[in-house]
C-alpha cells in the first residue's frame, strides 16, 4: 500500500540559495523556494494499522526543511570547488586563469537556442570528454573536516566565495541540485522510518524548485 504527502500543501518547504559551480546559467548564486512531495510503500502494520504515521513523516521532512532554510547550501564534495585550508586551495595559476577564460561572462549571456551558444556548447562538451579521465568529483570529504572555521571559503574557476559558516550548510553531496537533494532527502527520510519498526518498501521524494519543475528519486 501507498501514502503521498502533497508538500506544497502540508507546507513542507524550504527556500535557500546555492551555485551549480561551472554551469553556464546556474553558476552564479540564485536561490528556489522549495517544496518536497513524499510517496511511501510498506505493509500495514502496528496498532493502528497504518503503513507510516502521516505525523511522523512530515516531522522528518520538516526537520530537514529547517536544517536547510534560509541557508547557502553548499555541496563539499564538487570537483569545480576548492576549499580553503581544506583541499589544496590556491591562488589560481596561470593554468587555471587560462581556463576560466572558456567562461567569459559574456557568454553566459548568450541565448541557449542560439547557433553560437550551441556551438560553444559542444566545444565545451569536447573538451569535457578529453578530460574526464583527470577530475571526478570527490566524495573524501567529511562535514567533519570544517570543524571549528567561522567562514567557508572557497574558489570555483576565478572566482572566490567566503560566506560565514552559520549562513551556510555543509552537504556531503556532488552537487546542490534538485536530484541530489531529492536523494538527500530521501535516504534520511527512509531510515528514520525504518528506526521508528515501520514496514517500509520504499520512501520516494521530489524536490521541486518551483512550481512544474523537480527531481524524483525512489529509495529501497
């Protein structure tokens, strides 16, 4: 059997800022306001007969909606993101100041169905491919490694961030996107449920940045 919580109308939401390092329109800060659908499949079971108490549920989302509100999210483990006194951050060298040239602020504001931007595009693409197999995105860091810093600071090509840790959240993540929030979610959400001896199948969460656009992801 199935449950749904419909977020936009339980309030479960949140609205925070954050960067898609390198992406030609998502790389500078913006930010959504937020909401998360919930789905669950389980058997019926308790007292009650109940697949998931809808209280617990929310509580759980709500919880990790007020962790993230009104926060910069930051994902710590993004190939594009050099953290100060954490991974090697530098001053950019000439290498790099050379390559933050493929990504002039021009460009940025190039219509994408334009013939230019595509083809710059697939140049870009090229060029992605040629250097796959030097970077991947890190999943060595901890949230644990910026212990005891007041500020994150951090450089994505040539341009350096420095925010105040108590305006941001550390996500063990890729990425801030709406699919990998909607994982972030989810594994939360399910093993919670699971602790609290619910016979769970699943927990499916949709992080949606707005209205009509969001990510699904199905945890079992």
């Amino acid at each position: 059997m199935k449950i749904m919580i419909n977020g936009i109308n339980a309030g479960l939401r949140f609205s925070s800022a954050h960067i898609i390092p390198a992406h030609a329109s998502c790389g500078f800060i913006h930010g959504h306001s937020y909401f998360v659908d919930v789905e669950i499949e389980g058997n019926r079971s308790g007292d009650y007969d109940f697949v998931v108490d809808f209280k617990d549920v929310k509580n759980s989302v709500r919880s990790i909606c007020k962790k993230l509100d009104h926060r910069v999210l930051i994902p710590i483990n993004n190939k594009n993101m050099k953290f100060k006194g954490i991974n090697h951050f530098e001053e950019l060298d000439s290498d790099e100041k050379e390559e933050s040239e493929d990504y002039p602020d021009e460009d940025l504001n190039k219509s994408a169905d334009s013939e230019e931007y595509k083809d710059s595009d697939k140049s870009a693409d090229s060029d992605k491919s040629m250097d796959s197999d030097k970077s991947s995105d890190s999943d060595e860091l901890s949230v644990l490694d910026f212990c005891n810093k007041d500020y994150v600071e951090f450089i994505i090509k040539n341009k350096e961030y420095k925010f105040p840790m108590e305006d941001c959240v550390l996500l063990p993540l890729k990425h801030s996107s709406a699919e990998e929030l909607s994982q972030y979610f989810a594994n939360i959400i399910f093993e919670e449920l699971k602790e609290k001896g619910y016979e769970i199948d699943s927990v499916s969460v949709c992080v949606n940045e707005g209205i009509g656009q969001g990510a699904f992801c199905r945890k079992e």
